[in-house]
C-alpha cells in the first residue's frame, strides 16, 4: 500500500461523529504538526457552544496544545446546545454559512492551512434556515475530515456522516479514531479495518486516549505518533490495522 505524504491542502474542515468524539484534540494534533513543519496555521471555531464569555473554550486548549497558530472564534453561545438551539435561548445573533467561508477565506491569505472546527457532527444545525457545516465544506469547496469513536455504534455514524458529505457534493478525505484506549475491547479491534470502509476513505490516524491531557512537548509526540504522514505524522494505518486484527 502506498505512503500518503503530507497533501497541501489549504482549508480543511474538522468534523466529528457527535460530541466528545476527540475533535479538538484531532485538531490540535494537525495544527501541531504543521506548525513543527514550518506552516503557518489558522484554527478556526465559527461557534462556540457551552462556554461563557470569560470562560476558556475549544481554541484555547488549541492554542495550549499546538502553540504559536491564529485562531478566530465567530460567535459564542453559554448554552451547551447546538448552535441554533443554543443561539435562538440566548437571543444572540446565529451564523451562517457565507459568513463563515468569508472568515476562513480571509484566513486563508496569510496561512498555509486553515482549519475549521464543527460544533458537534456534520449536520448540526447553525440557523433556522436548516445551515450546517457541510453547507461551510461546500461553499469553501474544502475536504472534510472525519473524527470518529472508536467503540460500539461508531460504524453507523461514520457511515451516516460519509454519505451525508457524498450526497452534498463533498471528499471525504479520510477518517481519524478520536480516542483511541491503551486497552481497546474487541468492537473497538474490529471496528479498525471497517470504519475505512464505513467512511469510504482511509483510515487517517489513531490518537491516544488522554493525548489532550499531555503538555505540549509530549503532546506533539503523541500526534506524530498518531496521525499519517498525509498531516506530518508517523502513523501506519496498515500496520495498526493488522495489529488490531491479531488481537482479535
């Protein structure tokens, strides 16, 4: 099977299969390697949910992890909701697609990779108008990355997510396990080798369990470890694969 190497893509936009799937920590991860390559890189959160004003949120722990990136959050909602919902109970403005693009765009003049991170999974509703981060993906025309779980119940999700993103008009560049346990039970094992195929891309990385805990030094290490070259990485997807298998 070939290597990926690391792809120049410009904009990519971070998705998960739903909450607490290990999205900011994906995130973090690539940002970190880029910035180890000498890349200038934008995160970039269009909303904020669940946080208060004062509160640090997703980009802060970003910024602790991946060090020296600019990052721009567009709307902030203290409601641990999704946005709209989130949006329509605080009475602030709500978010929508155009916006959104324009500020990654701008973003994209000055950086070598701008990342955009979901609130939630791929159809997470911005606005009443139904708007959603796959309407963000398409208008960029950007790939969408797929943080998954790794446990039972993940193989339908992924799924979903890449059919959503197929039926819109988007790639679907590949697939990274949010979480993954230093003990994994047999779904899990199994799940290696079928989540490529449910996602109907490759099998992109694997980030330890707890790696957002790490500091940054320890942190880079971890995300070399566990994504593939095509970010700046190390990790071998064929060989985890068939090391998962042998387990089984």
């Amino acid at each position: 099977m070939p290597v990926l190497r690391w792809n120049p893509v410009s904009i990519l936009v971070v998705t998960g299969t739903g909450t607490g799937v290990g999205k900011t920590a994906v995130t973090a991860a690539i940002a970190a390697l880029a910035r180890a390559g000498g890349r200038r890189v934008a995160v970039l959160k269009p909303a904020q949910t669940g946080v208060a004003p004062d509160e640090p949120g997703d980009l802060a722990e970003v910024v602790r992890l991946a060090g020296d990136v600019t990052t721009r959050e567009l709307q902030r909602y203290p409601d641990p909701l999704s946005p709209e919902a989130a949006a329509r109970r605080s009475g602030l403005p709500v978010l929508n697609p155009p916006e959104i693009a324009a500020a990654a765009t701008e973003l994209d003049e000055f950086h070598d990779l701008v990342l955009v991170e979901g609130a939630g999974g791929l159809l997470v509703r911005f606005g009443p108008d139904g708007s959603t981060l796959a309407d963000v993906a398409w208008a960029l025309g950007a790939l969408v990355l797929v943080v998954a779980e790794a446990g039972l119940g993940t193989l339908n999700v992924t799924a979903l997510t890449a059919e959503v993103a197929t039926a819109r008009g988007l790639h679907v560049a590949g697939v990274v396990i949010g979480s993954w346990p230093a003990e994994p039970d047999l779904a899990m094992l199994s799940n290696v080798a079928d989540l490529p195929v449910a996602a109907g891309a490759p099998l992109l990385g694997a980030l330890a369990a707890g790696a957002g805990r790490l500091d940054r030094e320890t942190f880079l290490e971890e995300a070399r470890a566990g994504l593939s070259p095509w970010f700046g990485g190390e990790f071998d997807s064929e060989r985890f694969q068939k090391a998962a298998a042998a387990r089984t």
